[in-house]
C-alpha cells in the first residue's frame, strides 16, 4: 500500500481520480505513456474467471488505498 500512496503523490493527476471512473483511467495514470497493455488472453472460462477475479481483487486493493487516502485529508 506504501508504493501506491507514493505513487499518487508523485503523480498529482491521480488524486483527481474518483473511485467510480473507468477501468481504462487507472492504467493510463499508473504506469508510463509508452507502455502498451495488451488484451488478455485465455484458454477457457475458468482461466477467464481467474484472471477476473485477480483483476477484481487489485481494484478493490486500490479503491480501498484511495478511500484511506481520502478520508485522511
């Protein structure tokens, strides 16, 4: 949680984030302008639903991070 809370203080357009925005805002702010995310890719829906529920759990672990950091100030 400590990298994520340096993150957005390096970065003071990613405390103009509002939890709710889209998936597609978090990658573009998190990481570098010239990295490129690819689209998945899976053998099955069970490997799908892996993949969700890992993706799912991150963006709980940072809406949470972002509520911390809100209710402080």
């Amino acid at each position: 949680m400590r990298q994520l809370e340096n993150d957005l203080f390096e970065n003071r357009e990613l405390m103009e984030v509002r939890l709710g925005s889209p998936w597609s805002d978090y990658p573009r702010l998190l990481i570098e302008a010239s990295k490129r995310i690819k689209k998945p890719v899976y053998k099955s829906y069970e490997e799908l639903e892996e993949i969700l529920k890992e993706a799912f759990l991150l963006y709980e672990d940072l809406k949470f991070g972002l509520i911390n950091l809100y209710n402080e100030q």
